[in-house]
C-alpha cells in the first residue's frame, strides 16, 4: 500500500489549486471557504503510488462547522505519512496558528509557503531557511497558481525521512500546566499525550468523552486548568491562543526579514471602492447588470438564436424529416424523434451560449477576486437583518448548481443557521433557471435588459426577506454565526482555469440534457400525443393535457393556469430545464416563441419565471438537502416553505401588474391581498423572546 499525504491549509490559502496542479485533477476553484466540503483523493503526477488528500480549508483544530471536523478527524484518525501544510505567505501570521495545531498532533509537516511571488509589492520578504529553523520544518516556498517551485515541495514530501520534529514551546508556565495534565494520561500512548493534555487544557469536549481518566484524575487536571486561569487571569482556551499567537510572533520577527511599513497595494485601492459603505452596492447591481446583458441580451443571444431558429428550427428538423420520411418511418416514431427528441432537447440546448456566457463571465468574477468583495459586502447587510454573512458564500456556489450549494453549508458552525441555509440557498438561479430566465426575457421582453438581472435580485430579496421572518421564529431564533473571510489580492483571472470552469459547468449542463431530459422528453411526448386508450392524438386530447388540467385552477392566480405551463412546473422538479423543454413539447410544432405570447401576458410570463425561480428545487438538490438535514420532517418542511413563498411572490407580481393596468377582477384582488397580507405579517412578526435552551446556545 502506498503513502498518503494529507493537504491542509485554511480556506482561501491555495490549497485546492496546489492539488490540482499535483495530481492532475480539476476540482472546483474559488475565492471563499467552502468550495472543498468533502475530502477529495488524488494521486500525484510525479509519484502514482502516493496518493494525495484534500482535506476541507480550516483555520483551527478545535472544529465547529462539520467540514472542520472532517479535516480534524483525518489528521488525527486517518494517519497520513506526512501532511503539506499550504500557508499563505501574504498572511502568514493567522495561517501559522493552524500550523502550530498540526505540530502539536505530531503529525509529521511540510509547510508548503504559496503565494510567494505575491509578497512582492507588499514590502516583505520571508528567510525561508530562518522559517524552516525557526519551527523545526521543511519550508518550501511556491506558487499553486504559476506553478513555481512544485518539484521541490514533490520531492521533499515523498523523500524517506520521518518528517519528524520537536514540538512548539509556549511560555513555560504554560508548558508546566501541559507537562502536569500529560503525568495523568497513563492510559494513553506517549506519543499522543502532549496533544491529548494540550487538548484537555483548552477544555476540548471531544477529547474530554475520549480520554479514559479516573475520577481522581479529572479532579486533578481541573485544578490544574484553574491555578493557570487564576494565574493568568483569563480563561484556559484564551491562554492557549494567546501562547500560541506569541510564539508566532517569535518567528515571524526571526523570519520576516523586511516587514516594513504598510504598503498600499491596487487591490487595497480598489477596495476602497467597492466595498465602500455606500457606493458597494451599486457597482454590485451595475456589475450583475453587464454579466446578465452580456450572457442573456447581446453575445450569449447570438449564439443561443443561431442555435434555436437554425440548427435545431430548421436544420435538423428539416434533415431528419427528410430522411425519416425516405425510410417510411411510422409516423408516431417520427414524432417522437422529431417534436419530442429534437424538439424538446433543442430547447434545453439553445440556451448552452448563453449559459456558458454566464459561466464565463461569473468565472472571471470569480477568479479575479471580486466575487470575495461581494461576500463581505452581503455580509454587511445580512447583519442588519440578523442573518449571517457566512450563508451569502452557498448562495454563490449554487449560481452554479444547486447540489454544492447546499453541500457548503457546511462551513456554518452554527446548527439553526446551517439549516436555514439549506432552506434558502436553492432560491438562487442556478444554470438550469437560465434556461426559464433566457425564455421568459427573450419571447416576452425582448430588447429589455432589465429583466436577466432582476431575477438574481428577487432571489437575494427573498432570502433577505427570509432571513427576517424566519429568525423570528423560535427554530431559528438566535443570534447569527460570526463571519470571518480573507479577502484575496486582485489578480488577472487565469485562461486555463476560466475554459476548465466553463469546460466542467458546460459539460455538466449538455450531460443533464443528454441523460434526465431525454427520457424526460421520451416520457412527456408519450403523454402529450397519447390519450388513455393510448390513441395517438393532439395535444388537446392528450394524457398530458388532462393531468395538466387537474392542478391547471392552482396556478390561474399567477397568470399561467393553463395545463402547459402547469405541466411544465412540475415536470421542472425532475429538472428545471425540464420547464423549456415541456412548453416546447406541449406547445408542439410551430413558431415556440409566438405560441407563448398568444398564451400568456408577459407578467404572466414573469411570474412564471418567479415561481419557478423560488420553489421547490429539483430532485437532486432535495436529496442533497435530505441528505443534510438528516430528516424527512425538514425537507418537507423547507419544500413547502419554498413553494408558500414562491407562491405567494408570484401572485403579488402577477396581480399587481393587473391591478396598475385596471384589468384585476374581484377575486384576483382577493388574493393580491391574501399574500401581501401574508408577507407583511412575516415581515413585520415580533420576535418571541428567546427559550432558556436557545439562550444558553
């Protein structure tokens, strides 16, 4: 069996980045905590046999979000033969605490120093063999992103020596309480006894539950912890991050040859402006603006409309009509090749240009570090409505995809703001809502560009709106989750890893299609051309149509109560792609675009996009949130939810938009008023005071 290395790091230190470049792989890449949430293996380029661990980014060993605690379990359970600390050398002091923890387990250490090249313009520089001295380790300084220096950290990592070195010395008061609690562990082996007492000094529970001691010796060991409390006038968590931060200073004063003043760096600049109290905001609107103009209205249009009125309205339609027809095909196999196949698909795959428009633009956002801004932006405002700024980064991720947006939800140490993260992080458009957003704006508002980007900004409306209620309610009811982030320096976003994201995103997309959508679409013509004596008919006659029409009056008061588009909804929780390709079935041959705008008002239009924005996901994403939850009674719960709100957004966009054109009837007002009086209660609901259980959290 080979070795295995572990890869730890803190969240935004390169540490995914150096793994890809080690092994080849093509993991997801981003400026903020949570995109690793999963230990990911690998085997390295340069030696096959050792095998490479990603562990999830963490800045402690004293976990409190569950990725935290995959990271912890494995250095201390999985025995790995050596572990490669990523510390990032443009902040070296915070990324050394986690190293100094990983010293403490024993566990033998590389510390891989990225970002080398970034200390240029910051008027410092690290004597890496003064580092290396000063914390008894190897020190090889790289660049993950330029890949500079990777053969050195590879053959450093897989040479044959033990890897091993002496532990970190704290003030020796410190040490005489350690070296007192370590004389009591007799039933655990030498060689973890230093961690294990440096543990139970900090009052770790998981090592208190572990750790088999006598009543005598817990006795002992607490009068231990309380003489240096009373000692150091300060609790004993407190003193170990104190001795700890001390002797970082140490060696950042040996090491850091040219400190220096603060230097101002562009990004510094930069950030002046758009994290500036008042004007960030704006940019982040005009911003999302111009990545939704460019994907929805100008380039990614071109090649979406070349895409649907060409290839898949002419080309392939008229070429396999001919030939089908050459070769006395029956007539129900050349439907279903022709309207449902072609059909149904070609209306989920006109939209990949300007899906991978977006992809592109969002990835360049990403990777050039503006995206992190936003974090810290939103974070400003969640705050004001009690809603932690960590939930704002599974929000970015599920613009994407819904399924890792849920997934890093992980990085929430607190249990009620994880778990109404999972509630509200499918509210945002991930790719498959941009086929719904790209048809909604493109048949019923052409040349208006405002429609693309508002559907983002409903969505963070609706979670912010969330956020307020919810929090008010007494399984939420708390303070939010501290939210503390690195803000990346700017960097010009790299070619290879914008065509690998928009590669991987893009290719996921045309899988989907070619995989669920098609048997969708196999499945949907069936019962939009057969009738219950299974009888090819019209559409009006059909399967499709009478199923439709049973839940067709539920949908009446959002302006889409027909059994099209009802049909099309739910066929959207197999997938939300599903929602095009089913109109296009349903509507069957003709011009897609003109038959939509003789169905449907253009609000009608909008508030389908609106509820199919904000409700229940597809089943993927469901089983991702059962999966997180943990139990049925929560998805069920967060699935309506979704839906009650969807629902009753929808309803104030459609009705109001009748109500301003004086064309609302009794009973639409009826309802208009049923949901705003519905939203504003949750909005304006006292909070209740907090129980004694959540008070003590």
């Amino acid at each position: 069996m080979g070795e295995t290395l572990a890869l730890v790091g803190n969240p935004n230190s390169g540490k995914t980045t150096l793994f890809n470049a080690l092994t080849g792989a093509r993991l997801a890449v981003g400026n903020w905590p949570g995109v690793t949430v999963e230990r990911k293996a690998g085997r390295l380029r340069a030696a096959a046999a050792v095998t490479l661990q990603d562990l999830p980014g963490t800045y402690s060993l004293s976990p409190y979000s569950s990725e935290e605690l995959v990271t912890r379990d494995f250095l201390l359970n999985g025995d790995p033969s050596k572990v490669i600390n990523v510390v990032d050398a443009t902040n070296l002091e915070r990324n050394l605490y986690l190293t100094l923890q990983v010293m403490e387990a024993g566990r033998p250490l590389i510390l891989a120093l990225n970002m080398i090249d970034a200390l240029r313009g910051r008027g410092r520089t690290i004597n890496l063999k003064k580092l290396s001295y000063a914390l008894g380790v190897p020190v090889i300084g790289i660049s993950a992103l330029n890949r500079t220096n990777l053969d050195a950290l590879v053959a450093t990592a897989t040479a044959k020596e033990s890897g091993r070195y002496p532990y970190p010395e704290y003030d020796p008061r410190v040490e005489s309480a350690i070296g007192m609690i370590a004389a009591q562990l007799t039933a655990v082996p030498v060689a973890e006894r230093r961690f294990d007492a440096i543990r139970l000094f900090e009052r770790d529970a998981a090592v208190q539950q572990a750790v088999a001691l006598t009543a005598a010796q817990r006795a002992d060991i607490e009068q231990t912890i309380r003489t240096a409390e009373d000692l150091f006038a300060d609790s004993a968590d407190a003193i170990m991050v104190n001795a700890r931060y001390d002797f970082i200073a140490r060696v950042v004063a040996m090491s850091v040859v040219d400190a220096g003043d603060f230097v101002e760096t562009a990004s510094d600049r930069i950030d002046r402006i758009v994290t500036n109290r008042w004007f960030a905001l704006p940019i982040f609107a005009a911003v999302m603006w111009a990545v939704y103009y460019l994907s929805i209205q100008t380039v990614g249009t071109l090649g979406s409309d070349w895409l649907n009125d060409t290839v898949f309205g002419s080309w392939l339609p008229g070429i396999a009509n001919h030939w089908l027809t050459a070769w006395h095909v029956a007539r129900p196999l050349q439907s279903l090749l022709v309207d449902g196949l072609i059909g149904g698909l070609g209306a989920v795959l006109g939209f990949l240009p300007q899906i991978a428009m977006l992809f592109l633009c969002l990835g360049i956002l990403e990777d050039c570090g503006y995206m992190a801004r936003i974090a810290f932006v939103m974070d400003r405002l969640f705050h004001r409505f009690n809603l932690s700024g960590k939930a704002f980064i599974p929000m970015l991720i599920a613009t994407g995809c819904g399924v890792p947006g849920i997934m890093a939800t992980r990085t929430i140490e607190s249990d009620r703001d994880r778990k109404m993260s999972i509630m509200l992080t499918t509210f945002m458009p991930c790719s498959a809502k941009l086929t719904v957003i790209a048809l909604v704006a493109g048949t019923f508002f052409p040349g208006q560009s405002w429609v693309a980007p508002s559907a983002y900004f409903i969505s963070v409306l609706a979670v912010v709106g969330s956020g307020v209620f919810l929090k008010k309610t007494r399984l939420f009811e708390g303070p939010p989750a501290p939210f503390v982030m690195e803000l990346p320096a700017y960097h010009r976003p790299l070619l290879r890893n914008l065509g690998r994201s928009v590669g991987q995103r893009a290719t996921a997309f045309v899988h989907k299609a070619g995989t669920i959508i098609f048997l969708s679409c196999v499945g949907l013509w069936f019962l939009s051309n057969f009738n219950w004596r299974l009888q090819m008919v019209p559409q009006n006659a059909s399967l499709l149509r009478d199923l439709g029409s049973l839940l067709a009056p539920v949908f009446a008061p959002l302006g889409f109560g027909d059994w099209r588009a009802t049909v099309a909804t739910v066929a959207g929780l197999i997938a939300k792609e599903n929602c095009v390709g089913t109109l296009r079935i349903a509507f069957g041959p003709g011009n897609f675009a003109a038959q939509l705008r003789s169905a449907y008002a253009p609000m009608g239009g909008f508030a389908f996009l609106v509820f199919n924005l904000l409700c229940a996901p597809c089943f993927a994403s469901i089983g991702t949130m059962y999966k997180e939850f943990g139990q049925r009674k929560w998805t069920l719960m967060a699935i309506g939810y979704q839906t009650g709100i969807a629902y009753l957004l929808s309803v104030v966009v459609y009705q109001t938009a009748r109500l301003l054109d004086g064309a609302i009837d009794a009973l639409g007002l009826v309802f208009l008023l049923v949901a705003l009086a519905a939203i504003l209660y949750g909005l304006v609901l006292k909070r209740p005071r907090p129980s004694a259980a959540a008070q003590l959290a």
